[in-house]
C-alpha cells in the first residue's frame, strides 16, 4: 500500500530527518543537487531538495508521472543504485537522456529506497547539469545513509497502520482528525454481518484471510474518492473517512458503491457488510470521539434493518 504525502506530513521529526539526510549525502557529493521523493501509485513527489539550483529545473512538491520519471528505471527488488555519469553516452537509453535533458540534468544517480517488506518508499537522488563522477565508495555511502533512513520509516509506519490488514489505525484518524477536521467530512462505520460464523466454522486464520481481503477491498474503493483513506478500527470494524463535506445524495452513492465492493467473497463465505454514515460540518469544535458514537448509533440501526444496508445518523 503505498505511502500518501499526507501520511508522510504526520511523521514526527520527519522534514528534520530528511533534512538531515540531505546533508549528509551532500557532504559525500557536495557539487550535485540532492533531492528526496517518495512514490504513490501513479506519481513520484519530490519531497525535499539539498538546495535551490535554478540551472535543474526540479522543485519541492513536484508531482511526475511515475513512468516518465528515470527513477521509476531503478532495481528496487535488488537494491541497486541507477548511475549515468555522462547521459550523451550510448549506455543511457534516448527516453532516459529526453527525461534528464527536460530538467536541465547531465548526469543521475539514484539510490532506492524501499519497506523492509520491499515495498518502494521513493529515491535518494543526485544530478548535475554537467558530467559527473560517482565512486563506488560514495555510492556505498549514500545507501547506508539510506538504510538509516529506511529503518525510521518502519519505525513510523508501525504507529499508524494495523499490523494485520495494513490499513491505517484508530491512531492515525485521531492525528488526521485532530489536524484537519475543520474541513469538515463524512465518517462510514462499517461491520461485517456474519464474520463470527467464519471464524468460528472456519478458523481464526480464515478470518484473517476476510480482513485482508476487506483491506484490499477497502483500498481500491478508496482509490476512487480523493483523499479518502480506510482505518480499521479493531476486530471486523471498519472506518472509510471523506476529508470533504459532502451532500447525503453523495454519501447514498458511496454507500452503494461500498457494500456492493463488499457484496463478493472468496471461498463464497456468507458474508454481507452494515454501514452507519455520520457526517461533521466545518469548523473547528469537532470531536472524533462524538462523530464515531453518532456514526456507531446509525451502524446499529443498519444492523437492526436487516443488515447489508446503510442508516444516516
């Protein structure tokens, strides 16, 4: 799952650390411009520059289409830096030398950054707009500056997701709530109706598999609403926020959207999903813990109607 730039912003000491980061890969190389990125799904950001060079035409909070980008080119599953020292060589393929030219770059290095688990975070990355040299032992260098870096990652990462589903946790709705409610938005309590008849008939490790398989479920319907994410909240209960005041023609919609994503199961357990929809308005008085009790009232009225439905509070 990848990481969001939002995730990124609630990271403690995290602009610090990067900031770091650059400044030691500068002490290695200190005539190139480094720069930071981290990778969604679909774009490379650039995270955060070692200085201002106006002759690279790179700038914090960029946003580049992942495959147009030559960091997309890097071996992440081995680990192994991308290195152009002269991008006029025949070594350099012409869509890479177009990609480096556009910004100005005559020469590239970038060191990937992954997860433990192997997942990709982004590149440690260095250019210059003439030719360079890039020895061995400063590349050995940069990666172990990034390993540090990696094992930080982790270390966040674990306070803010569940460690069976991946999803995000109750810690992260109260830091994202707490920083960013005044916008207002949508809370979708969701329960699944039948689950303890899995885990019961079936086994715990079966229900395991279901959880995951709502995660994966809940990811891609999240996919589809900006700035949306998913939470699980504990056991088979389940949080889909919307940063974002919406109309209850809106939330009726999403609602269908979501219990038909959860309406199909593997191995054709007889499973169906309860929602309870509660909305907060714009300002800033808003308390999760309210919003959450509101939202858990109209998912007991959901369950009361039959189940595999949707109540408003």
């Amino acid at each position: 799952m990848a990481i969001t730039l939002q995730e990124l912003q609630m990271y403690k000491n995290f602009d610090e650390l990067a900031s770091d980061v650059l400044d030691l890969a500068k002490e290695i190389l200190p005539d190139q411009l480094i720069y930071l990125t981290s990778f969604s799904d679909t774009q490379q950001i650039i995270l955060k520059l070692s200085n201002y060079d106006t002759r690279i035409l790179l700038a914090e909070g960029m946003m580049i289409n992942l495959g147009d980008t030559v960091c997309d080119r890097i071996d992440f599953e081995n680990k192994q830096p991308l290195v152009y020292e002269d991008i006029t060589e025949q070594t350099c393929p012409s869509e890479l030398r177009n990609t480096l030219e556009s910004v100005n770059a005559k020469s590239y290095l970038g060191i990937p950054i992954s997860f433990i688990d192997g997942e990709r975070f982004g590149t440690l990355c260095a250019v210059h707009h003439e030719q360079s040299r890039f020895d061995e032992k400063s590349i050995t260098m940069l990666q172990r500056i990034v390993r540090m870096f990696s094992y930080y990652l982790v270390l966040e990462r674990v306070a803010y997701r569940d460690s069976l589903t991946e999803l995000y946790n109750r810690h992260y709705l109260s830091r994202f709530f707490e920083e960013h409610s005044e916008s207002g938005g949508a809370v979708f309590f969701l329960d699944l109706d039948g689950f303890k008849k899995v885990n019961d008939i079936y086994g715990h490790d079966a229900g395991d598999l279901v959880l995951k398989e709502v995660a994966s479920k809940l990811e891609k319907f999240t996919d589809d609403y900006d700035d949306a994410f998913a939470v699980r909240l504990g056991g088979d209960e389940f949080i889909v926020h919307f940063p974002h005041i919406l109309s209850k023609e809106e939330m009726s919609e999403r609602a269908e959207h979501v219990l038909g994503s959860l309406s199909t199961w593997d191995n054709n357990y007889q499973l169906s999903t309860s929602v309870g929809i509660a909305s907060y308005p714009s300002g800033s008085n808003n308390d999760l813990n309210t919003v959450l009790k509101n939202a858990d009232e109209a998912l007991y009225r959901a369950k009361k109607a039959g189940k595999n439905t949707y109540k408003f509070f």
